[in-house]
C-alpha cells in the first residue's frame, strides 16, 4: 500500500510534502550543500560523512573502503566518487 504524502512546515518556514518519516527539509537540505567533495554526494551519503566528523579529503583517507560502508546512509554508488575525489588530491583509502 503506497504511503501517502503529507504537508509539513520545517523550523525555517519551508512547505514540503513528504510521504516517510525523514524529517529532513529539501528547500534546507539544497542551501546547505556544501563545496568539495562533499557536494558530488547523496544528501544520505554526505550527512553520514559530517556526522562521522569526515569533513575533508584528508580526513577521508585515514577510513578503509568497509568503515566508509558501515555508516549508516552510506552507499556503495558513493565509493566510485570518493575514490576519485581521493585520487585527485593524491590519496587513497586505508587498506
């Protein structure tokens, strides 16, 4: 039976309609995108990234592939932009 959607209103005055429980604002989601790698990602794979504390590529590459998988929103379409954006600085993830 598919979910039906509901209006909500988010701290900052947005309208949405979302039909799970994610109490995540599009409108707030979009004018907080950050820069650099972080922005290539998935809202669910860059809010799993910041709440680990792995803000920057550095950061990025002192965690193996399997530790980067194991956070919760994290997906395996995210490691082939991660590896890139590694590579591009020169780094790579732990073995």
């Amino acid at each position: 039976m598919p979910l039906s959607k509901t209006l909500r209103t988010c701290p900052n005055g947005h309208q949405y309609y979302k039909s799970s429980d994610c109490p995540v604002c599009p409108e707030c989601e979009k004018q907080n995108k950050p820069g650099g790698f972080l922005s290539a990602l998935s809202a669910p794979a860059r809010r799993a990234l910041e709440t680990a504390g792995i803000v920057t590529i550095q950061k990025l590459s002192a965690y193996s592939e399997k530790e980067i998988l194991q956070l919760h929103g994290m997906g395996k379409a995210s490691l082939p932009i991660l590896r890139t954006a590694l590579e591009r600085e020169g780094l790579r993830f732990k073995s």
